[in-house]
C-alpha cells in the first residue's frame, strides 16, 4: 500500500515546525495510550484500587 500523502504532496515541502508540532501529538497520544494500557489492562487490580481509596476517603 502506498502512502496517499507522498502523492498528493509530492512536490511540496512541508515547515519544520509543523512537522514537530505533528510528532509530539503523535508521542502524547502514544503516551497515553500506553498508560491506559498499563493501568487498565495489564494491571485492572491497581485502577480498582485507587477507586476504592477514592470511595473510601469521600466516606
């Protein structure tokens, strides 16, 4: 499968500056999706636990 943006923008250079703004949302949205991941499930035990904590102090 070819990549649809190399041939719309073929001969057009995108700025530097937008480029990187693109990458760190890319990374921000990685990040996150890695620690949802981590927390919700690899380890559901320790979400459910900061509910309780939560459940437990507004008590």
């Amino acid at each position: 499968m070819n990549n649809p943006f190399k041939q719309i923008f073929q001969f057009y250079e995108v700025p530097g500056t937008l480029k990187q703004k693109v990458l760190d949302d890319i990374n921000s949205i990685k990040s996150t999706i890695h620690i949802t991941d981590l927390f919700l499930l690899k380890y559901p035990s320790n979400f459910i636990d900061i509910i309780n904590k939560k459940i437990k102090k507004d008590r």
